[in-house]
C-alpha cells in the first residue's frame, strides 16, 4: 500500500488534501520522461519557449481567486494579503522569460586572424527543485520558469504542506501546452527526496528550506559533482539611523517584520536603533504592531494569521520565554489579542525590548512573528552587531543619507542591502545569500548561469 501524506490546515486542523506519496516505480517514469523530454526541449527555440511559459503564468494569474484561497487553507497567511503572491509570482516569471534571450546569448570575442571564438550556455539538463511552504508559488517560481526557459526539463517536489502548488503549476504548463515531460512533479517522502537527488539523471538542484535541510541536501550531492543552489536561512537586521523619517518608514519596517506571520527567510528579525531616536521609534513601533488583527486568516478584515502549524507557534513562545528569562521585557501585551491561545498556531505578535546577543532571539533565526529592538550608539556598533551572525542573506538601513547608507552597505557581510526598504525580491536584481543563508544565485541575468554550463567554440578556419 503507497505512503501516504496529508496537509492538515493551521486554521482548524482540517485535512485539506491527502495524497499519495511516489513509489520507486513512479519516480522512476518522471526521470524517465524528464530526460527524454530535455533532449527535444532543449533544441526549441527561447522564443518559442517563452511563449508557453507565459502562457503558463497567464492561466495562474486567472486562478488567482482559487489558489489564493488554497495558500490561506495550506499555510494560514490571511486571504487579503495572498492575491500579492500571485502578483509576485507573475512579476518574476514575466522578467526571467524576457531576459532569457540576452542571459544566454553566446559570448562572442574580436576577430582572431583564422579563428572564430565563442562561449555558448548549454542547458544542464534535469534540475529538480525542491520548494517550502511559507512561499509557496514565489520561492517555487525562482527555479523553474528560468530552468525551464534555459532549455532545461524540471521535477518539482513541494513541501507537503502545500503539494497543492506543485499540481496547480502542472495544471497550467499543461494548460499551456508545454511538451509532456519539460515539467513535472513528485509528491516525495524525505529519505525518497534525497535518493531522488543522487540520481544521475539529476543534473542541478535547486533547494530553499531551513539550514538542516541544505545540509542533507548538501551531503546527498557530495561527490556526485553536480549544481546545487541552496537558498535557507536567516536573521535578518535592520539599522534605524539617526536621521531616519520614522513617519514614512514605520508601516514598511512593522510589516518586514510580521508580514506572513514573520515566516520569510527575510523577515526583519532583529532592529537597532540610533539612541537619539530610540524612544521615539519604540512608541511608534509599538503603535503599529498593535494594530494587527489576529484571527481566521479566511475573514478579510484578519491582518495576521496563524503559524503553519502548532509546533512552530511553540518554538517561537518558547524562544520568547528564555528571553525573557535573560532579562528581556515585551512590548506588546498579547491579552490584546484574544485569538492568541498557548498550544495552538495562533500566536499574537511581539516585540522584545531590552535584548542583547546574549538572546538567542538576537542570534538565530525565529521564523515567527516576533522581533528584538536594540539600542546602538552610531553606526559602526550597528554595523557590528548586523553583521554578529551566522546568516547573511538581507540587511536594511533605514535612513535619509543614500550615501551614508552605501557606504555602510559596503560593511555588511550579507547577499542584499535594502535603504527604506526590506523583505522584497527585484527579479532583476541577484537573490544570494552568504554565511548560513546559502550558496548560488537566483533572479536576475546572473541567476541563468548555475541553471547553464558554458561550452567554448574555439574553431580555426582552413586557409585553402
């Protein structure tokens, strides 16, 4: 009898969809199909290529009412703010398709008497990309329209929290008409996930996930010489300076903070704030978190929504417990929240003042919605504290001083540095990270590199 897997809703514990996990047999025609399929694909030309893929994101963005109810059912992100996934999604996929072109063209050099000399980007064949829950469509997205658009054949295996993207994506490429087998999915165990992974046929993979999970990802590809992009962690600063204008930056910082429950890898994690302004900033932050409505992410007027599940709501209390234990003292008073109840995914936002280093909610990632503010003497102790961490992958200086921030942005060991902004990814701009928040690219011209193998023509001509 097959395995089977279930998503069981943050809302009320409802089984939203149950399925069948592969079998060795199954996995084994995707391979299969995928490899068969790349051959013919690769040949077909980036224009024709590009016209089905955005023929695929058309008819996702014409479901956009069903699947943003499915996300709220997966995961629990409230139902006014999951359109903008969407909205997302369309936005990068529509970029990566119209750059393809250009980010793949051959590379050619000056007339060498008697020679031709080109570099071409060959696609690497199979990529397997393996997608979480918290993003479902915009982390998936990254990978597999400019894998696809590079001439490659794609598996996708979705989190089991939200398998449901992983049909919803099949359903337009189909729906577009892209060759069977170009793109497919699995709905995989774990141990069957990281034997899919050392297949041959598996030439790039493309993982986004915790720290734990890159590491098994990383021991499955040792030795087996083939691409592996991981996109994983963070805790990610902010550094309010002295000449912030705190009226028009508060409503993005509080929403960097909490949006999807604060489950982002850039979240805003941790804020130092000038001691000019600390008072001031504290009151209006605290303002504004308070303002959130805490409830059943499926009621339009619900601003924040349950954790993916009860486990993550108890790691995140339990991390807000120690600090306290340390010396911390909370900001916000969640009895205002009266859907906030222990043992249970709904778990009201906080903000923790009076931290340190010391805290682990100042050192490692929380994933949830909760964030430490700090106060920091000037700029070179902000710099200090952002960059005492194991992860890198956005830092934001929130400040008037484009230049000053430029410069500080220079100081910072991290793979983005947001000015009066934060938590948001620019197709055209690369999406790295450094330290514990990963390796490779993705988005932008450079994001088609590790999804392409370079070949160098060097062809001398005959004199006769």
């Amino acid at each position: 009898m097959a395995e089977k897997t279930a998503i069981i809703s943050p809302i009320d514990d409802s089984v939203v969809a149950e399925r069948n996990l592969a079998g060795d047999k199954e996995i084994h025609a995707v391979v299969k199909a995928a490899v068969a399929a790349q051959e013919a694909w690769r040949h077909v030309s980036i224009a024709d290529r590009a016209v089905l893929c955005h023929r695929a994101v058309d008819a996702l963005v014409a479901n956009t009412a069903a699947i943003s109810e499915e996300i709220t059912r997966q995961m629990g992100r409230p139902i006014r703010s999951t359109p903008g996934e969407l909205r997302g999604l369309e936005e990068r996929a529509r970029y990566m398709i119209d750059i393809a072109e250009n980010a793949t063209a051959d590379i050619a050099f000056a007339d060498q008497s008697g020679f031709t000399r080109f570099i071409r980007r060959e696609p690497v064949g199979v990529a397997l990309t393996i997608a979480p829950w918290n993003y479902p469509y915009l982390t998936a997205v990254n990978s597999i329209i400019p894998a696809i658009m590079a001439g490659n054949a794609v598996i996708l295996k979705h989190s089991a929290q939200t398998l449901l993207c992983a049909e919803r994506f099949a359903e337009a490429f189909n729906q577009a008409g892209l060759p069977t087998g170009v793109f497919q999915y699995l709905h995989l165990s774990h141990a069957a996930t990281v034997k899919l992974s050392k297949s041959d046929a598996i030439n790039f993979i493309s993982f986004t996930g915790s720290v734990a999970g890159g590491d098994a990802m990383e021991h499955a590809a040792a030795g087996l010489f083939k691409g592996l992009a991981l996109e994983l962690g963070g805790n990610d600063p902010a550094y309010v300076r002295h000449d912030a204008d705190l009226e028009n930056i508060m409503a993005d910082l509080v929403d960097g903070a909490f949006f999807n429950s604060g489950q982002s890898c850039c979240a805003v994690e941790r804020i130092y704030v000038d001691k000019m302004i600390y008072a001031a900033f504290v009151e209006q932050f605290l303002h504004s978190v308070n303002q959130y409505r805490l409830g059943d992410p499926l009621d339009p007027h619900t601003t924040l929504g349950p954790m993916v599940h009860r486990a993550a709501a108890t790691k995140v209390r339990d991390k807000i417990e120690r600090a306290l234990s340390q010396g911390a003292k909370t900001g916000i008073d969640s009895k205002r929240f009266a859907a906030d109840r222990p043992g249970t995914p709904y778990l009201a936002p906080q903000v923790l003042l009076d931290v340190d280093h010391s805290m682990a909610v100042m050192r490692e990632e929380s994933f949830g919605p909760v964030v430490g503010i700090m106060q920091v003497g000037g700029d070179r102790e902000a710099i200090e504290l952002m960059n005492d961490s194991p992860y890198g992958l956005t830092a934001s200086i929130w400040t008037r001083n484009e230049t000053r921030a430029g410069e500080l942005g220079d100081q910072l060991r991290t793979g983005t540095v947001f000015m009066n902004r934060c938590d948001y990814l620019d197709p055209a701009l690369a999406w790295v990270g450094v330290k514990q928040s990963g390796r490779g690219c993705a988005l932008s011209t450079l994001g088609y590199q590790q999804l392409t193998r370079p070949k160098s023509f060097h062809l001398k001509r005959s004199s006769s």
